[in-house]
C-alpha cells in the first residue's frame, strides 16, 4: 500500500453522524503523526494510515 502503514481499521457502515476512523486519525494528528483515514472498497472499511516508518521505526 505504497509504504504506508495501516494503525486502525474501521468499518463502513457507522452510526449516523458518527465518524470513528476520522476522529482517531485527528487524535492520532495532535500527536504528531501523519494520519489520514483511506478507503479499502475490497474490505469495506476505513483505514488509518501513516507512511511508513511513522511508527515505531
């Protein structure tokens, strides 16, 4: 995945209004990582993801 890494995975269908993957990338941001939240159409889910060496490297 282009040398990123994947911190959390989310699924697709959430409670109206309610947007987990992204709240977790802006709390992953205000620690300093370069979190993004990305779809994976295959999974059906919402990935947080840095690029690689972000974390723990």
């Amino acid at each position: 995945m282009n040398g990123r890494k994947v911190l959390e995975r989310f699924p697709a269908g959430g409670p109206r209004g309610s947007w987990p993957a992204e709240e977790f990338a802006q709390a992953r941001r205000l620690e300093g990582l370069a979190a993004e939240v990305v779809m994976d159409l295959a999974t059906d889910t919402f990935l947080v993801v840095v690029p690689g060496g972000a974390v723990g490297e």
